[in-house]
C-alpha cells in the first residue's frame, strides 16, 4: 500500500491506473451503460421511410 509508484505500475495496467483513479471495470461498465442507452434510443425513436415524405 505505502510502496512507490513504479513498482505498482510495474505489476500491469490495473495497478497503474490505480493510482490515478481510473478503474478499468468501470469503464467497461460505462461504455456497456452508454451502448445501451444508444440501442434504447433507437429503438423508441421513430424512422422515416422514403415512401412516408
């Protein structure tokens, strides 16, 4: 817990980002989050159709 910074990013990418704040998890889980919103949107969201102009 209280060792330097280099050792810790050196164990990988997790262990580096550790430090800064960024947990990979949750950046899945928000791309997952965002994603699904966007099929959501186009699923409600009306489509126009050349025949309906």
């Amino acid at each position: 817990m209280y060792q330097k910074i280099g050792a810790a990013s050196a164990a990988g990418v997790t262990g580096g980002l550790a430090f800064t704040g960024v947990n990979a998890m949750w950046l899945l889980l928000a791309g997952f989050a965002l994603l699904a919103a966007g099929t959501a949107l186009m699923r409600i969201l009306p489509r126009m159709r050349k025949n309906e102009l």
